[in-house]
C-alpha cells in the first residue's frame, strides 16, 4: 500500500498556496530567463563559430605604412603565411536627407563607416537581408549598425559625399563586434559602421587608403599554445621584413645588418669626404702639372739656346757680322732663364702648398681611411643593392593583430560565455536561497506538525518515510518550476535574449539548439541544490526521538540556555530574544537582501558608472584636443608649427605591458616638454629611468611610488624599465610621463622632434594631410555610448525587477517568521496585547534587521560588484572604475525599503489576522 | 467573598458549522458568578466548557445570549474594547502552558505585567510560585509543573479580576496538579480573584466555591458548594 500521507501533499500545497505561488514564480522566472540566455546563447554561439570555418576567417592582419611591393609580399608569404590585400578606407557616413547617422543615434560624434572591396577569398560575409553589392552605386553594411541608426535595405547612404544605394545587410565574419580599433576599451556599433563595394566603387572612392593585409597561415597551429607562439614569431618577422625591405625575417640577422649597413654607410661617407679631397687637390696638382711642364719646356729651350750661343760665339770670332745674332741670342737667353726662375719660384710655392694641405692632420686621416677601405676589398656593389632593395621594398608595420587578440571577432564569443558564466552564478545563488526558504518552510512546518510526526514515529513510521513525505514538496516545487522555467526558456525568453544580443553584436542568422547544458543547469542542478538542502534539513530534524515529537520538544541539541540579556526595556528584550530565536530565517532575509541587492548594485552602479565616465571625460583627456601628427616636419624638413596659442608640442608612443594583471595593455608614453601646461602636476625634470604614471596605470596593476614596471615594443622585443617617482591623476588612460628630453634620449628620437600638439582650442593652420588622428572628449566617451545604447534602459528595467525581487524574498521571509511565531502572536493576542504592540515586537524587530541589514549588504555588495568589475575591466585593455554617488547607494537601499514597506503592510494585516484560537488549538 | 452578581451568562447558543454538520455546542446557557468566586465548569469532553469559557475570555462570540461582566455586556463590545477588556479583567491559564518559547520564564511573567498599570512585584511573585531560581531559563528547560507556575504567574501578575483556567492540571501529574490547584487556591485567596476553571476532573469541584456541570452544552447542574476543602486536601 502506497503511503497515505501522499493524500496530504495537494492539501499542504493549497493550505501554503501563496508561499509556493511565490517560490514558483521566482523559480520558474528566473530559470526561464537562465535557461533563454543559455539556449540563446549557445545557439547564437555555435553561429558565431561556425562562421570561422564557413567564412574563412583570417589568422590574423597586420596594416603596413605604405602599400607592400611584390617582393615584400613574396618575403612575407615566405614566412608561411598567404596573404590577402584587405584594403580599406573610412569616411563619414551620412544619411539620405542629409543627416549624419550619428544624429539618429543621438550621439555627438560623427559616424565612419570603413568601406572594404567585397570579400572572396577570406573573411567573407554573411547576407542577412539583401545582397552583396554588384556594381558601382552600391553598398552593403552592418545589419547592426543599420538597426541601431535605422538605415534600411534601399535606402540612399552617403560615404564622404559619395551617394551609395543600401542593397544588403550584413556580418562581416571579422567584425561580429563593432570595433574600430582593436586597442579601444568598447565597441562603438552607433558611430562606426563596417560596408563593402564592388571594386570598381571602391577604386571610386577618393580617401586615403588603409593598406591591410588579412593573412592565413599555410600550415595551421594545433593548438592557442602554438598559435600564440607562431603569432609572436611572425609579428617579429613581419616587422623586419618590412623595415629591411624583404631581405631578413631575423630579428638579429637584421640588426646584424643593419648594422653592417651603418658601418658601410660610414665607409661611404670617408671615401665621399677623400673624394672631395680629391675633388679639391686635383686642379692643383693639375697646375704643378702644368707648370713643371712649362718649366721643362723653357729649361730644354734655355739648353737649346745655350748651345746656339756657344756656337755663335765661335762664329763670331770669325765672322763679326753674326755678332748682333750672338746679342739678341744671348738677350732670349737672358729672358728665357728669367721666365724659367719665375716658374720654378711659382712651382716651389704652389707645391709647397699643396704639400701643407695634404699634411693637415684631418686630410691626412681621411685618406688613410679611405686607403684602408679600398684595400679592404669591400663589394660596395652589393651594399649598394642592398639599400635600394630597402628603399624600394622597405615599409613599416604599424598594427599587428593575431586573430586570438582580435577583439573584433572574439568579443562577441567571450562575452556571450562571460553573460553565461554570470547567469549561472546568479542561478545557483538564487536557487541556494530559495533552498533555505523551502527548507525554513519545511522545517515549521515539521515543529507545527511534531505531535503527529511523533505518533506516527511511534505507530511505526520510519524516519524515511517522514523525510520523504516532507521533502516532497520542495522537490516537486522545484522540478516543476524547473520544467516551466524550461518551456519558458526555450519560448518566450530565448527571444527577450536573442533580442539583446542583437543589439549589442553583428551576429548571423542562428537556429535554436537543444541544449543539454542548459537543461542540466537550470534543472538538475537547482533540482539537486533543493532536494539536498532540504533533505540534510529534515534529517537532521527527524533524528529527534518520537517521544520528544510528541512533547513538541524539537531541539536537536542539549538544551540551551537562554543568553541573559541587559536591563533593557521589556520590549527591547523581548524582541532581542524573537531575533535569537529566528536568526536563522533573519539571517536567511538578510541573504536574500544581499542577493538582490548584489543585482540592484549592477543595474544601478552601471548607468551611474557610465554616466561619471561622460561627466569627467572632458577632465580625463590631458587637453580638449589631442593632434597626432604623421611627422614632426614637412616634406622640406621643417618643423610643423602652429599658431594657435594654446597649442603645446608633445612626445607620445606606445609600449606594452610584459605583466600583471593584463598582458599586452597598451601603455601610452607622453614626453612632455613642459610641466606647467597641460601635464600639470609632473615634476619640472626627471632622469634617467624615472617616470610618473597616470592614476589608471596605477590602479589597474596595483603599482605605487618606487615600483619599477618593464614595457616593450609592441613589434620587437626591446624592453624598457621605468621606476615610478610619482603618479599624476590623468583619468584616461594607462600612461607613462616623461620629460621630452628623456624620451629623446630612451627612444633615441630626434632632438627637439615631437609627435603631436595638445590644444584646448581646435588647430586649423595644420594641414589634415599632416595629421594622423586627433583625439577628442568623443573618442573617451564614445565606450559610454555605445554601453548606454546597449544596455542603458535595461538597467533602470531591471532596478525595479531586482526591487521586485527583493518584495518577493522579503515577503517570503517574513511570512515564515511570522507563521513560525503565530502561536506566540496568538497568545500575547489573547492576553490582552493591542494589534500596535504586536506590531512593535515583530514589524519593527523585522524592519531593524531590514533596514540594518540592507545597509550592511549594500556595502557588502558594492564591494562585491567593484570586485566583479575590475576582474570585468583586467578582461580589457583601459580602466575606469566602478562608481556609485552616494544617492544612487540611497536609491538602491529606497529600492530595497520600498519593498520592504509593501510586505510590512501585508504583514502588519497577517499579524491582525492571526486568530486567538491558534493559541487554543495546542490546548485540544 | 461578594455575593454579587460579578459574571452573567444569559441564553447562550454557540453551534459551529452549517447544515447537515452544524453542531449546536452550547445550547441556552444561564448562570452567574460571584465577584471573588471559584467556580468549577465540569463536565465530560465535548459538554462545551472549552468554548464557554472562550466566550467568556472575548476570545470567542456566542450566537446568542449574552455575558456581562459587572454589567458590562461583551457582545456590544468591539474589538478593541475586547482588547481592553482581556488586557484589564481577565487572566489565563492552559492546559499547555502556552509560554512563549523564546522568553525565559522571568519575561514570560513581564509579558503579563506589562498590561497592567500596577503589577503584582515581580520577585515577590517568582518567590511565591517558587521559580525564583529558575527565572532565567526557557520554557523548554523546565518541567510541566514548573511552566503551569510560570503560566500562573504571567496570569496573575497583572492582578485580574477574573483568572481564566483551562484544563490546568490536564497535562501534569498526580502530586504536581495538587500543587498547582493549591497555588490557584492561593491565588484566590490572597488577591481575591475571580476564578473560573473548567476540568473533567470531578475532584476538583470539592475545593471550589461554586460548580457547574455542563453536558452537551447545556447546564445539568449549578452547585453552590458550601463544604469545599483546600486543594491539599484532593484525592482521585
């Protein structure tokens, strides 16, 4: 025969209908809402990822400073990679009726959209409505951004001034997640837009080209291990290939080189500065040449003339008419050897001359130089192809990113698993407390039913049976929650979540899948957390023996003894000893506060995060307007000036972290030339390896005056270690100061060179040719935005459904403190004790522990959601903290004591209706 | 002790249920006690004394009939002058004790001395009930008789006028429910309350000043006794 107390169960159920009301709706919401988001979720992830094999994603891209050659392509492929030209261009995007997309947006910044030619062979696109472009005039786009700013399928969209019919909607597989740079903090999904065109439209489009290479390796890593290794190796590669033009792929080979290349170059200048020497002895010798020639020339004349002359002289003794011959020789002869005596006088000086040149101690050094060169035998031929070979390949790698650090691909992924991850911590809290609720229920329900478990006992029924009988009804509560909570899940919720995640990510078309996962976590596990807790409860309590059952002398251990109380007033200690007695369900309420108030905190501290952020961005940037230049002089090499007066040079690069809690962040590295303009609050000089950072760096690793912190390049491996002397309160991002004398002399750049202008006014006499990027209030807030978008309004949401919570945990609470106290309500009832003073004892003893213990929790939950936080914002490159004004901490706790006041009303009537007769019925 | 009229019980119906299970309880009750009385409601399970005597305590209302006290009709009494009056006038005292659990046996009396303006001295009391030594501990530390005394004195405590027992004795033993019954006795004597008790215990009625006998909800007899003997003086 079946156990007849079954009979009792339905009864059990109506008599506590509300309670179970109660627990069911909390139970099957929440695992509805869990259970959505994981069917949702793992569907939508399994799209997501299917795209990686569908799409042909790319390892990884790398974007060079100017268009790589055949050869450096060829030398690059070398490497074991095949590249794929993935060029782009950005412009503004505008709308049809001549509005930025950005107005629709509500947002002050001006949207770009980054236009790419369609994609064939890697990273290719997913078509959610429409199709791809086909010919000029056309343009496809992200389905998301599309929403978010209400761009429709053909709609007219301006690219620049470049009118572009709107024929499709898209997934770019690398840009699931709008990010515009992979270093930004957020994704930005209302003021940056992906699109593709036809080739032909976009040769069209006249704008500065981007030039991106997307590449795959040819023979793929097993595993993230190895990726990550071969990705480190191949940045390395990369990066000097393309600075030697293709020749070296080895980091030391290269330098090796490089230097090599210097030393040659050195020779080059000696042999240079011998051939100006050269350049300039030659004419002299020319002219000794010359001189001594004409010297020899005179001297075999003079000889010549001497020998006619001795002749003559013979003659004339014999024949005196050739005497006049003999005078006019002999005058010749006279001013031949003049001539010849000036002439050697003009050779002795001018070889002396030359002769002191050449003793000059520099000449000298630089001929012997040059004679130790040529004698070296050096293939000045082959050093001379080789710097063409750099000149006509070399390049610059400016951005490097691995597929694995490609925010824009795995953001999505990772935090869809992060969504997943939370969703089941916030599960299995809730479920553990409603756990203790059914176990507290149960466990009155037990005391009110002692005598008869005690007979029962006593008639012979084993304590399984009763433990059976008693947890029944949790379990079947909870499974049956569960179930509904299931069939919510995969129905109504799946699509609130699906919805959600649309917003937020650039995602394909998904199927709903089942999902083993979701079912095990939402049903078997708060099946199992409920059923263990209640039955360790029960059985604990069935240990009790039946006779102490029927005496209703339920303490399972020896008995205590009352805590003696101070002389407070009676009331006072009369409700000090209803607290003792119900500390556990007391302590159970404040757990329930504390679970709320944990989400309370999120939802409120969120928006007043995001909203301190945009209050004080204009205050984090180191000046209104952040100008970064291509380089510091013109094509003449003339420094870039500016004229506005506010305008103050500067020095900045970015180094990346080896350590701490993020690997890889990016440090900005300002050398500042001034330390009373806009880096106020550093230090006038500093030497050597001594730096301040900024408050963020040292908040987010933890780092304090004396700390050294070790940085390196981002494309090499040189490393840089700083001490910090001091940090500086620059809100926005990780960074580094230093004087720009330091910087000059740690990066060995230029002297008086500098990278950008820092101006609290806007530089119009700088031609945009010149400048890089400019950095603005926007571009800090623009992470704030695209937050408020995704999930501003949700928030304020779900304050009231976290308040809504909190009603339904305290009401539950407070309802078996006061069942478990009828008897006592009864009896002071009976002895005469006014609804008021009742009400004093039990509504004000509960809105105390309330009220204390909402204070308490908030604290406690806060610190909870800032621990959370920062383990959020280690996940990302930037920092900014959670923070919460004093009056959103009011409004959560209001939130909190709203709920609170509901119950206490409805408590306050429970307590009024409370029958005498309750104190008679133990009597019978 | 006064031979006026102090309690009046006039006509008094009281059934529970309707139609075929309606179940008439008390069927036309009359009777009236003395200021300073101890009257004994006797009578076997089911007679109706339980819910005579609730009526009585406001704790209940009959259908018909009334009951006055001093004059003072309590069906035209509203909630909250019954309130007052179970706060004032009356004392009670159950079978089970219905202390409450969590206040020790000290507080469980303060729970009745805070409804008076002048309660009985607290100590003087625990010494009288003989709990002074006990009076930190929780109910469920003590014995029966030790929580009826404890019951006791959170009754009297407030120096009632009328001291309403339920089955006093029902739960304890031979030799403690002499003890209690004596302390009832006491009681009476000493601050000259007005007790109604309702027994099945027919022994009791020898020590009480007046008896009814109730079956099936009417009155069988109404017994002035005038040979009553002290509690210490029972046997059954």
């Amino acid at each position: 025969m079946r156990n007849p107390l079954r009979k009792r169960l339905p009864r059990l159920l109506r008599q506590d209908g509300k309670k179970y009301i109660v627990l069911f709706l909390l139970l099957s919401i929440t695992i509805g809402f869990i259970s959505g988001m994981f069917v949702a979720n793992d569907s939508m992830l399994l799209a997501a990822k299917a795209i990686i094999t569908d799409n042909e994603l790319e390892d990884g891209h790398f974007e060079l400073e100017k268009q790589a050659t055949d050869a450096l392509k060829e030398s690059f492929e070398e490497e074991g990679i095949t590249l794929y030209d993935q060029f782009y261009k950005d412009f503004p995007e505008g709308q049809e009726n001549g509005k930025n997309a950005e107005a629709s947006a509500g947002s002050q910044q001006e949207t770009v959209i980054r236009i790419f030619v369609n994609r064939e062979q890697v990273n290719l696109s997913s078509i959610l409505y429409g199709r791809l472009p086909e010919r000029t005039g056309e343009i496809a786009i992200d389905r998301m951004h599309a929403d978010n700013v209400g761009i429709k399928l053909e709609d007219t969209l301006y690219v620049g001034e470049t009118p572009l019919r709107v024929v499709g909607l898209i997934a770019l597989s690398d840009y699931s997640t709008l990010f515009k740079d992979n270093s930004d903090i957020m994704f930005d999904a209302l003021t940056f837009d992906i699109g593709v065109v036809s080739r032909e439209q976009f040769d069209a489009l006249d704008a500065g080209i981007t030039w991106q290479y997307a590449f795959r390796y040819t023979d793929r890593p097993a595993n993230v291990n190895e990726e990550k290794e071969k990705s480190d190796d191949l940045m390395v590669q990369l990066a000097v290939l393309a600075a030697t033009g293709g020749l070296y792929d080895d980091e030391d080979e290269a330098k090796a080189f490089a230097d090599e290349a210097d030393v040659i170059k050195g020779y080059g200048d000696v042999l240079k500065e011998a051939e100006k020497i050269s350049d300039i002895i030659k004419p002299q010798q020319e002219e000794l040449e010359e001189l001594q020639k004409q010297a020899e020339e005179k001297g075999k004349e003079l000889e010549n003339l001497g020998q006619e002359l001795e002749k003559l002289q013979t003659i004339v003794m014999t024949d005196p008419t050739q005497i006049p011959l003999l005078q006019e020789k002999a005058a010749r002869a006279q001013t031949l050897q003049t001539q010849l005596q000036e002439l050697i006088d003009t050779l002795t000086e001018k070889g002396q001359s030359l002769q002191d040149y050449l003793e000059q101690e520099e000449i000298k050094q630089v001929l012997d130089q040059a004679q130790e060169i040529l004698d070296q035998d050096i293939d000045f031929d082959y050093w001379e192809e080789a710097a063409d070979a750099v000149d006509r390949n070399g390049n610059k790698l400016v951005d490097y990113v691995p597929n694995y650090a490609n925010s824009a691909i795995h953001f999505t992924t990772e935090d869809m698993s992060h969504d997943k991850v939370m969703a089941e911590y916030l599960l299995l809290i809730l479920v553990v407390v409603l756990a203790f609720i059914f176990a507290i229920t149960t466990s009155n329900m037990i005391t009110a039913d002692a005598a008869v478990i005690g007979t029962l006992r006593a008639s012979g029924y084993t304590r399984g049976e009763m433990l059976r009988h008693y947890a029944t009804l949790p379990i079947l509560v909870t499974l049956f929650s569960a179930l509904v909570g299931n069939l919510l899940g995969y129905t109504l919720f799946k699509e609130v979540v699906v919805a959600m995640y649309y917003n937020s990510y650039s995602l394909p078309l998904y199927e709903t899948k089942w999902n083993a996962d979701a079912f095990v976590q939402t049903t078997l596990w708060p099946v199992l957390i409920v059923t263990t807790i209640n039955l360790l409860i029960i059985y604990r309590k069935m240990r009790i023996d039946p006779l102490k059952f029927m005496r209703r002398d339920l303490s399972v251990s020896k008995r205590k003894r009352a805590i003696r109380l101070p002389k407070w007033k009676f009331f006072t200690r009369f409700r000090t000893r209803i607290f003792l007695s119900n500390v556990t369900s007391y302590l159970v309420l404040i757990l329930g506060i504390g679970f709320s108030m944990i989400l309370l905190v999120f939802m409120v501290g969120m928006p007043a995060t995001l909203r301190n952020y945009e209050n004080k961005a204009a205050d984090m940037l180191l000046a209104k307007y952040q100008y970064v230049l291509k380089s510091w002089q013109d094509e003449d090499d003339h420094p870039i000036t500016t004229d506005q007066e506010s305008a103050e040079p500067f020095d900045m690069c970015i180094l990346n972290t080896i350590d701490g809690v993020r690997v890889d962040e990016e440090i900005y590295i300002y050398g500042y030339f001034r330390s009373d303009g806009f880096f106020q609050g550093v230090p006038e000089d500093m030497s050597g390896m001594d730096c301040y950072i900024s408050r963020p760096y040292a908040e987010k690793f933890y780092l304090q005056v004396g700390d050294t912190i070790t940085l390196k390049e981002p494309y090499g491996n040189q490393t840089y270690t700083f001490t910090v002397k001091g940090i500086h309160p620059h809100q926005a991002n990780p960074a580094v100061f230093l004087t720009n004398r330091q910087y000059e002399e740690i990066f060995d750049t230029e002297e008086g060179a500098y990278t950008g202008f820092f101006s609290e006014e806007e530089i119009t006499d700088i031609d945009p040719e010149q400048i890089a990027v400019v950095y603005t209030r926007e571009d800090i807030t623009k992470v704030t935005d695209q937050l408020q978008h995704s999930i501003g309004s949700l928030m304020d949401y779900f304050s009231y459904v976290c308040g809504l919570l909190a009603l339904l945990l305290i009401y539950l609470l407070t309802k078996i403190i006061i069942e478990k106290n009828a008897g006592s309500i009864s009896m002071v009832k009976v002895l005469g004790y006014t609804n008021k003073e009742i009400s004093a004892l039990y509504i004000r003893l509960t809105t105390i522990v309330v009220i204390v213990g909402t204070c308490l929790v908030t604290y406690g939950a806060m610190a909870f959601i800032r621990w959370i936080w920062r383990l959020f914002m280690n996940s990302y490159p930037g920092w900014f903290v959670f923070y919460m004004s004093a009056g959103d901490v009011v409004r959560c706790i209001l939130i909190v004591i709203a709920a609170y006041l509901i119950v206490s009303f409805i408590d306050t009537r429970r307590i009024r209706r409370i029958p005498m007769t309750d104190a008679l019925k133990n009597v019978e | 002790m006064s031979e006026e009229t102090f309690l009046k019980v006039a006509g008094l119906y009281k059934a529970y249920g309707t139609g075929d299970s309606r179940q008439e309880v008390l069927r036309g009750l009359d009777f009236s006690v003395a200021k300073g009385e101890f009257c004994v409601l006797l009578g076997p399970s089911g007679s109706g004394k339980s819910t005579l005597l609730n009526i009585i305590g406001g704790i209940d209302s009959a259908d018909q009939g009334y009951i006055s006290i001093s004059g003072d009709k309590l069906e035209d009494m509203d909630e909250k002058a019954l309130t007052l009056y179970r706060r004032k006038h009356l004392g009670y005292v159950f079978q089970l004790y219905n202390l409450i659990p969590n206040l020790t046996v000290k507080e469980n009396i303060e729970v009745g001395a805070y409804l008076s303006d002048h309660p009985l001295p607290i100590e003087d009391l625990l010494h009288t009930l003989g709990l002074y030594e006990h009076r930190h501990k929780l109910p469920n530390q003590l014995s029966g008789g030790q929580q009826q005394r404890t019951s006791i004195g959170r009754a009297i405590i407030k120096n009632p006028d009328i001291l309403l027992c339920d089955e006093p004795t029902g739960a304890l033993d031979y030799n403690t429910s002499k003890e209690i019954l004596k302390l009832i006795e006491d009681v009476n004597q000493k601050y000259g309350n007005t007790v109604i008790m309702v027994t099945h215990n027919q022994a009791i009625s020898q020590m009480a000043d007046h008896t009814i006998k109730l079956r099936d909800g009417q009155v069988r007899k109404n017994i002035i006794n005038d040979n009553k003997i002290s509690a210490t003086d029972l046997d059954w």
